[in-house]
C-alpha cells in the first residue's frame, strides 16, 4: 500500500494496471495468430492511390470560365497580390 495515496485510488490503479496486462496480452495474442500480416515495405507503392494523370486535366475536373468571371478573378488576384 502506497501511504501518500487513498484506498479507492489503489484500487483504480491495480484495475488500470490490470486492464493494461489484459489489452497487451490480447494484443500479443493477436499479432502471433497473424490477424496483423506485415505488408511489405511503403516504397511499393499504395495501390488505393490512383497515379497521376499527366498535365492534361480530366474534362469533369475543369470549368470553362466566362470573360465576366476571369476579370474578376483578375480583380480579386490584384486585390491580393502584394505590390
């Protein structure tokens, strides 16, 4: 027993503790029964991640604008622009 602490806080302790042995013992457990399979190494490559497409856009990906709306991006670019 820890004299600078309450009853009810060793006990908390010795739970968490417990708690702690049982999550690293399940963990271990479940590494050694392969639910965690190493992959390789990341240089191959993530097969999620498309590749790029080149300089060329998709036509989804791009919108024309009208000479309205590019004079006043050209306006809101000027606004910004430090000079």
């Amino acid at each position: 027993m820890l004299p600078s602490i309450s009853l009810a806080q060793e006990i908390g302790l010795a739970v968490l503790l417990v708690a702690a042995i049982v999550w690293l013992t399940g963990l271990r457990r479940m590494r050694e029964d392969g639910h965690f399979p190493y992959s390789g190494p990341a240089a191959e490559g993530m097969p999620m991640i498309p590749s790029q497409r080149g300089s060329t856009a998709h036509p989804m990906e791009s919108v024309e604008l009208t000479e309205a709306e590019k004079q006043a991006f050209a306006g809101l670019v000027r606004t910004i622009s430090p000079t």
